[in-house]
C-alpha cells in the first residue's frame, strides 16, 4: 500500500500504471490523475472531490462509500466498478463506459452523462434529480422506481429499459423512443416531450398534466383515466387511441389526428379542437363544453350523450355523426 503523496510523486515522474494500487481512504481531493490506470484499485472511502481523472481506467475498482463529488471523469472507464453509497454529486462523466456498475444508494444529484453507456446498470430508486443523461445508452438499465425529475433525456437509447413508478416531472424528452412501455401511472407532470415516440404505450393513468406533446406519436396508446389537463399536443398523432374517462380539460390539440379514438366519459372541457380530424372517434357521454370545434372533422363520429354547451357547431363536419341525442346527421 502506497499514501497518496507517493502515488502523485510517481504520477508526477510519469508513471501510468497503478492497477490494483489499494488508496482505502486516501485523501486525493482536486488532485490531476487524466489518463492514470487504476484497473482493480481499491479506493473505498478515498476522498477525489474536484479531481480530474479525465480518460483514467477504473475498470473494476472498489469505490464503496468513495466522495466523488464533482470529479471530472470524461471518457473514463468504469466498467463493473463498484459504486455502492459513494457521491458522486455534479460528477462530469460524459461519454463514460459504464456498464456493470454498480450503483446501489449512490448520490447522482446533477451528474453529468451524457452519452455514457450505462447498458444494464441497476438505477432502482436512485435519486437522478437534475441528471443529463443526453444520448446515453441505458439499455436494459434498471430505472424502476427512480426519480429523474428535472433530469435531460433527450436523444437517450431507452431499448427493454425497466421504468415502472419513475418519475419524470419536468424532465426533457425530445424525441425519445418508448414505443410499447409500460408507464401506467408514471408522473410526466410539465415533461417536454416534443415529437417523442409514444405509440403502442399504457398510460394508464399517468400524470401527462402540462406536458408539451407537440408532434407526439400517440397512435394506439393507453391513455383511460390519465391526467392531461392544460396538455399541449397540437399536431399529434392519438389515432385509435384509448382515453377512456381521461381529463383533458383545456388541453390543446388543434389539428391532432384523433381518428376512431376513444374519448368515452372523458373531460374535454374547454379544450381546443380546431381544425382536429375526429372523424369515426368515440364521444359517448363525453364532456365537450366550453370546447373549441372550429374546422373540426367529426364525420362519423358518436358524440351520444355528450355535453355540447356553449359549443359552436358552425364549420364543424358532422356529416354521418351520430348526435347526444341519438339522431344521426345526415349532412
């Protein structure tokens, strides 16, 4: 075993190679170690708050209960080390390789990863407040239960990754693929989620309240009992989908594709319509009062039992709708 002062005299000679070098509890803090290999190090409880390791090798290595707060680790490789309860608060990890690591009750506040590969890491319940995790690869990774508020996604592979009871309010979304996830009762709340992918996807009762959905791909989606009040989804795509007792009072969605979808006993009080294309959609007993169907299409649509009040029916197609009272419009 060697005492920091000895590893950073040799650093400092030029010396590289430090794999399997034991630093248990080694105070290492704003110390300059870019491009050390440190394969199979033991540095449990070590603390390297502010260090720059950029591109050092830490494939392996015992990092339990180690303070990284703030390191700066670029390009690093991180592959099956051992990260358990160490802080790694405001980290810049970005384009790290690391998957195997192990995470288990580390602190992640506002670490930077973006486009690392975290291929399979176990992330449940980790607290990624604030995370950026921009085109990273999490693959298979284990997110279930975790809290990504706040946290930038966009661009991330999310391919058979877990993400029951997750939290994503506030966090940024843009065009990210979770086509066929299960997210029912995931909270999204004020999430910006412009054209993302999420056709296929059970929603059941999630939280989708002030999201921007702009150009969403909604097509086929779960959506019964879930929140989308004040939602914005101009433009979007819910053809066929399910929303079923769904709240989406003054929701935006002018000129979405809401073609043959179900909106049977949901809200869509004070919703904008304009210029949406209903045309063969479920209304049955659907609140539309106070709604904007200006340039609608609801041809062949069942609007029985809806509630129509203060609803300007001029320049709205009707033809072959079926009425809330029963009569079909014959045009």
């Amino acid at each position: 075993m060697i005492d920091s002062q000895e590893l950073l005299r040799r650093y400092l000679a030029g010396e590289r190679n430090f794999n399997h070098i034991n630093l248990i509890g080694a105070h290492l803090c704003q110390v300059n170690l870019a491009g050390a290999n440190l394969t199979g190090a033991s540095l449990a409880r070590a603390d390297l708050t502010r260090a720059i390791l950029h591109e050092v090798n830490l494939t392996d290595a015992f990092l339990y209960g180690s303070n990284l707060s703030f390191v700066k680790l670029g390009r690093g490789q991180l592959t099956n080390a051992d990260l358990t309860k160490a802080n790694l608060e405001g980290a810049f990890l970005v384009k790290s390789e690391m998957s195997g690591v192990k995470l288990s009750g580390a602190i992640l506040r506002g670490v930077n990863l973006r486009a690392a590969n975290l291929t399979g890491v176990n992330l449940c319940g980790a607290n990624l407040v604030g995370v950026n995790l921009r085109g990273a690869n999490l693959s298979k990774a284990n997110l279930n239960w975790a809290n990504l508020s706040r946290a930038r996604l966009t661009g991330a592979i999310l391919t058979e990754t877990q993400m029951t009871g997750i939290n994503l309010s506030y966090s940024y979304l843009f065009e990210v693929n979770l086509q066929g996830f299960d997210l029912s009762g995931v909270n999204f709340i004020q999430a910006l989620m412009t054209r993302i992918n999420l056709q296929d996807c059970d929603l059941t009762a999630a939280n989708l309240s002030q999201t921007q959905l702009k150009q969403a791909n909604l097509q086929r989606a779960k959506l019964q009992d879930a929140n989308l009040v004040e939602a914005n989804l101009i433009s979007s795509n819910l053809t066929n989908a399910v929303l079923m007792r769904a709240d989406l009072s003054g929701a935006i969605l002018t000129h979405a594709a809401l073609m043959g979808a179900n909106f049977n006993l949901a809200i869509l009080r004070k919703a904008d319509l304009r210029g949406a294309n209903l045309r063969n959609a479920y209304l049955w007993k659907t609140d539309l009062s106070g709604a904007n169907l200006q340039g609608a299409n609801l041809y062949g649509a069942s609007l029985r039992g809806a509630n129509l009040e203060g609803v300007d029916l001029r320049n709205v197609n009707l033809t072959g709708a079926t009425l809330p009272d029963g009569t079909i419009n014959q045009g």
